[in-house]
C-alpha cells in the first residue's frame, strides 16, 4: 500500500516565505507577493518597531516601521506573523528564563497588535540550542525556522528546527524554483521553502530576482499557497489521522480536512469524520 499526505485539493507541491525583521522595505515585499497570489510569513521584533514620528536619514538601510504601521500593512491580506524574539537576540547565550520571556513576550505583543493567534518563529540569526527549542515550545511555538537549508523540497520532519529550501541570495534560486516546478511527483509531497529580509532586494538592487522567482512559481493548479502555520497545520492534520489496523477505516480527529491519497486514489477527510476507505 502506498499511502501520502496531499495538500488541499491534493495538491502536491506547495510554496512557503518567511521574511524576517521589522524593515520599511516588507510593504514592496508585500505588494509584490499580493499581485501573484504568493503567501508568506513575517517573522517580526515587537520590542524593536519604531516610535511614532520616527525619521530616518537618507541612506539608511535598516528602517523599522511602527507596530501601527505593520498593523496596517498586513490587514486583510491572508500572510501569517510570526516571531522572531522581542529584542532580536542570540537566544542560545541567554539564560532559559531571558530566552522563554524573549519568545514568550514577543508572541503575546505580536497577538495583541495582528489580534490573532501566533504560534511560529524563526530563530533571530538562525542560531538556536536544545534549551532553544525547549523555550520555544514552552511559549507555544510549534515550529521555528534556523538558516541551515537543504536545496531540496522534504516537508519537514523536525518542525522546531526546521530547514528552508534556500536564502533567496542563493545562486541556483531560480534553477531550484524551475526544477520545483517541473518535478513530477508521484511519491512524497514537496514543498519549496524560501526565507530572506526585504532590505536585501534594496541593499543589492535586485527586486527583480523576486519577480522573477514569483513569475515562475505563481498561477500554478499544481501549487499551494501557503503561509508557514498553514503548511504546518496541514501536515499534523494528516499525521494525527487515526487508521484501524487493516487501514481501510480512518478517523480525522482535527478539525481541518485530511487530503490523502492511497495506491493513486484520492481521499478527503473532513474533520471530526469516521470514513471507511473504499479501495480496489
Ligand atoms: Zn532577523
């Protein structure tokens, strides 16, 4: 029997961001993303947004917006938010309790500002040790990005040390992208994983990488769009599925549905349902 997770209308490929910092330059990054339909997830300081009033001198790369204006730019759009340390720090050389108030103050702050839920992080400057990951489960997070990437397109395993596909100053970004979105998929589902910082486009002058990169991946029947929380909300739905040990009867005990598909048929189940799987 070969049995897979799908992605919603079993799709088979998804593609994810995640930008970090609290940069003037994320509402280009934004625009851009909203005009091809391509999710992402801001990973953002509460303790660093500017005050109100605030003027930068000409030149400056490093511009954080207000919580107000952050508030604003990400009002109805469907991207996620997600924590990144109140005050930016290498949460490895702090005490536990300093590291677990860095996330935990951050999550709450970013809840009360965006007024929903947030439960991911991307570890500031990527570093992290065991006490890390055990701090960011204690605050709720349920996965965290590092900056270690794999050039593949695996659906992560170890959500609280999880592993982009690649930084977008990758060389073969958009060789990587074009064998993505090529792939055929017969087996495992794939997902590209893309992370980086709006102010790289204007440090290195290169928007144009980005439109290219979402000019190829966009507009896919193939793709799902997706923020971080969404593909990770997908996958443990599916991973939580109950089966009988004959795996013809299934129990969906989440409340979001479960794509699947079984030798080449398609299942959906939806949540808090029993089905019995008809199968050849
Ligand atoms: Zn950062």
């Amino acid at each position: 029997m070969q049995m897979y997770m799908r992605f919603p209308e079993w799709r088979k490929k998804a593609l994810t961001l995640s930008y970090d910092d609290n940069g003037e330059q994320n509402e280009k990054l934004v625009e851009i993303l909203n005009r091809y339909g391509i999710k992402c997830t801001f990973n953002l300081n509460s303790g660093l947004f500017a005050q109100e009033g605030v003027a930068y001198e000409k030149n400056t790369l490093f511009r954080p917006m207000t919580a107000a204006r952050w508030a604003k730019l990400l009002k109805g759009t469907p991207h996620e938010v997600a924590v990144h340390g109140l005050t930016h720090p290498h949460l490895e050389e702090m005490s536990p309790s300093s590291a677990l108030y860095e996330i935990l103050a951050d999550r709450a702050n970013l809840e009360g500002i965006f007024g929903r839920l947030v439960r991911g992080m991307a570890y500031p400057y990527g570093t992290y040790n065991d006490e890390t990951v055990s701090a960011a489960k204690a605050a709720g997070i349920v996965y965290s990005r590092t900056v270690e990437y794999t050039e593949k397109f695996d659906v992560p395993a170890d959500w609280l040390r999880l592993k982009a596909t690649c930084w977008h100053t990758h060389p073969e970004l958009l060789d990587l992208a074009d064998r993505f979105k090529n792939k055929p998929v017969w087996d495992n589902a794939q997902l590209f994983y893309l992370w980086g910082h709006a102010y790289e486009f204007e440090r290195d002058g290169n928007w144009n990488v980005l439109e290219d990169f979402c000019k190829l991946l966009s507009g896919s029947e193939e793709i799902w769009y997706a923020t971080n929380i969404e593909v990770y909300d997908c996958v443990e739905t599916y991973r939580r599925l109950q089966f009988s040990a004959d795996s013809r009867t299934v129990y969906n005990p989440s409340a979001l549905p479960a794509w699947l598909e079984i030798d080449g048929r398609r299942y959906k189940i939806e949540g808090g349902e029993t089905k019995r799987l008809e199968r050849g």
